[in-house]
C-alpha cells in the first residue's frame, strides 16, 4: 500500500512537471521577439538608429578598410559595427543594455559576420578600447566631452567619427552631411593629434610650441630674435606650419620631429628634440 502510495505521487510529480515544459514552451513560441523602439531609455541616452547613409558616410570618412579595428560606443543594434566588418575591418560594439546587444549577435549572424563583429555588455566609460583604430559613436555632447580626455589618449592617428554631436571646443577636422536627409544627417570627423607642447631644440634654434588640441601656435628662436609660427596644424603625428616664408612639415614620434622645411625653391631636412621638462 505504501509503495503503491509512493509511485502515484511520483508519477503525478512527473505529470506535473511535462504540463509545466509544455506550457512554458507554448509561451516561450508565442513570445515576441525583442524590437527596439526609437527612445527607448538606456543607461545615458535614448536609443535613436543612425540612419544607414551616415553609417556609411562614418565609415567613408574614416576611410576604414580591412586593416582597421573599429570600436562603437553605444552600438545600439548593431549596424554600424555590421557596415565595418562587411568592409573587411575587425569590428566590436560596446553596449550596455543586454537586449539590444542580443539583438546585435543576432543581426551578425543573420548578415553572416560574427568572425569579424562582436559585442560585449558593458560601460563605455570604463570598458578599455585603446587598441582601435577608429571609433564611431551617437552620443550626446555632454558624454562625447566627458570621454574626451579617455580619446584624446589614445594613440595619434586614431580617427574618431560622431553623429551629429560635438566635442565642444575640440572642433572636427572634417564634417560632411548627406543629401534628402531630414535628421541625423551629419558626421564629425576628428584625428587624435600627437601631442607636441613644449620647447623644442632645433640644430638652428629653439622651437616653443603651444596646443590646443589639433591647433598648434608659439615661435621659432634662431640668432637672438623670435618669429611667430603661422598655420600651424597637427593631423595625428604629421604637424605643419610657417615661419615667415618657410613651410616645415613633419612627424611626430614622442619626443622627436623629423620632417622637411620649405622655402622658396629650396628644400632641407630639419629634426627637433623635445626638451626634457623642469619638475
């Protein structure tokens, strides 16, 4: 009697458990899939798609090709970081919200790229991304300044792309709108310059420099008297500028220049040394 007791309990434990598998299976089958919304609330901004010409325009300006890691910061569905590995670039979206980072994989897949896109859960502001080549992003200006400094470390060349919204007064080096757009219709395009203030030995003199960000001023010392540099212009690690009618052009290589200087149909190599600051 007890045994028979013992398997009628049993056997309704496991009927039980096959009606609860199959009602979670008939829910599981009716549920929609995830589909973001166009401001929907995440952790620092709403979600609002780029339009796909941007996308592209982004990637155009940053002349991305298979040689590049791209990084997007705030990667939304996925389709910038979709665009860059279709082109051949190793490419990875930093995302916060789980969603929409599922959702990302699953576009990857579908657009048959997930050897070349990835997407990681996680904070933008605290997630490590130095080693990209370019990094594209839709933010709000008010976070673009506050991940500024974090940029503006990474090495000189890195190319860094937005949509629609500034670095302040870190102006861009290009922007470009596309046509019969109505919104969201402009990309901002900056190079992270090298950074060169300081006071510079030249076999001819010394060489003051001042920066700010990719803007360059300061003067030229040769033989007892100065003369203010003109134009003066960083672009990653290459730097230009004038002094009085001579062009020097070069490049940066931390505490080192070598370029070539201008003047009238002459040419020469000229080099520069950083000196060694005063505590």
């Amino acid at each position: 009697m007890i045994r028979t007791q013992v398997s009628r309990r049993l056997l309704l434990s496991i009927a039980a458990s096959l009606v609860s598998a199959d009602l979670f299976a008939q829910a599981q089958a009716g549920a929609k899939p995830f589909e973001p919304q166009v401001g929907q609330t995440g952790k620092d901004v709403v979600w609002v798609p780029t339009p796909q010409a941007l996308v592209d325009k982004m990637l155009d300006l940053a002349e991305v090709t298979a040689k590049d890691v791209v990084v997007d910061l705030g990667s939304g569905d996925g389709r910038t970081v979709i665009t860059a590995a279709k082109r051949g670039a190793r490419a990875r979206g930093i995302e916060y919200e789980p969603e929409m980072v599922a959702l990302s994989q699953r576009n990857a897949a579908a657009e048959g790229v997930t050897g070349r896109a990835s997407f990681a859960k996680a904070d933008l502001f605290t997630t490590d991304f130095s080693d990209a080549t370019v990094v594209t992003m839709f933010l709000l200006p008010s976070i673009n300044v506050k991940l500024r400094p974090k940029l503006l470390e990474m090495k000189p060349g890195t190319r860094v792309v937005s949509n629609t919204f500034t670095m302040e007064d870190w102006e861009a080096d290009e922007t470009a709108t596309i046509p019969d757009c109505d919104r969201w219709c402009t990309a901002l395009f900056w190079i992270v310059p090298a950074k060169v203030e300081g006071v510079w030995r030249l076999d001819q003199g010394e060489l003051e420099l001042k920066q700010q960000f990719q803007n360059v001023t300061g003067s030229l010392r040769a033989g007892g008297t100065g003369q203010a540099l003109s134009n003066g212009k960083l672009r990653g690690e290459e730097i230009s500028f004038s002094v009085g009618t001579a062009q020097y052009t070069g490049r940066v290589n931390g505490d080192a220049i070598q370029g070539t200087v201008t003047s009238g149909a002459t040419k020469n190599a000229w080099r520069a040394t950083r000196a060694a600051r005063t505590p």
